[in-house]
C-alpha cells in the first residue's frame, strides 16, 4: 500500500553552480504551477523546442523550477496580468530559495544540461504514472536540444518531510 509523500513525485536531484544539491519533486502544487504557466501538463513538452530554433532554456527553468518547490527550498513567485476583460493569465514565474533569496535560473548551470534533463524526466514520470491497481506505470519521455533520454523506471522511492510554505501573492499592479 502506498502512503503519504510516496505518492509525490521524486526523481533525482538538480546540481545547482554554488554546489547545493536540489531535489526534484512534482506533487499537485508543482503540476498546478506548471498548468498555470504553460496552459496544461501536455503543453509543458510543447514548449520545449526541440529543432534547436526556439526557446528550451526558458521552459527547462520553469519545468525545473516547479519541481524545486517544497523540500527543494525554493518558493514561486508568480507574475500575472489581468486584460480590460479581466481574465487572468500568468506571464511568469521565477522562483526564489527561501533560505536567501537566490533565483533559481541564476543557479542553474546550463553544462549540467543532460542532469538536468534526466532528473526532471525522471520526476516528471514518477508523478504521472497511474498507480491504480493493474495499471503498468508509462514513463514521459522529454527531447530536450541536442539530448535524447527515455527514463528508466526504478523500484527505489523516498520521502521528504513536508516543508511549510512561505508564499506570499504579489499583487501585478495592474
């Protein structure tokens, strides 16, 4: 029977440039973030040009950066425009270490581009796969520029404690 935190998704750990280790972990929370930025889960893989004319950097920081949220230290911060209609819609979101402040993107390592992308490949798997009875898991496989990788599903899993959040909304200005 599975319980509690083994429900979240745990697949690896991020190595940031000052040395820290992050890891990855998409729970709701961090898929709602994603959902919130890219318009869907599915639209997530779609945002990530993989012909190598488009963005990938961007995307990989956002899709890792919802993945840090919680034990991975690391807070969103949202930014949101609200039309003349007053529909909503989230323009970006960065995310900060609680411990200092630090931005996430400022932290990342672009020659750590294929750890990167195995570790939330691999997060981003275990978070999606049906764990209803009978049902055999199937793994999310992401093309990231110049890297190809097909997650490998292990039998290893393990919990974090929860961390309390310190979220605070920032109101647009709009």
């Amino acid at each position: 029977m599975t319980q509690g935190l083994d429900l979240l998704a745990e697949g690896g750990t991020v190595t940031l440039t000052d040395g820290t280790a992050v890891p990855l972990r998409y729970s709701f929370r961090a898929l709602a973030l994603l959902e919130a930025r890219f318009g869907s889960v599915g639209a997530v893989q779609q945002a990530i040009d993989s012909t190598g004319s488009g963005a990938a950097f961007g995307p990989l920081a956002q899709i890792i950066g919802a993945g840090t949220v919680g034990p991975g230290g690391f807070e969103p911060h949202i930014r949101e425009h609200v039309d003349a209609k007053g529909v909503r819609t989230v323009s970006d979101i960065v995310y900060r270490r609680r411990t200092d402040g630090a931005l996430l993107e400022d932290l990342l390592d672009p020659g750590r581009l294929d750890e990167y992308t195995r570790a939330f490949t691999a997060a981003l798997s275990r978070a999606l796969e049906n764990r209803s009875r009978g049902n055999v898991p199937a793994p999310v496989t992401t093309v990231t520029p110049g890297l190809e990788t097909t997650p490998s599903l292990g039998a290893n899993t393990s919990t974090s404690p929860s961390v309390p959040s310190t979220f605070q909304s920032l109101s647009s200005g709009s």
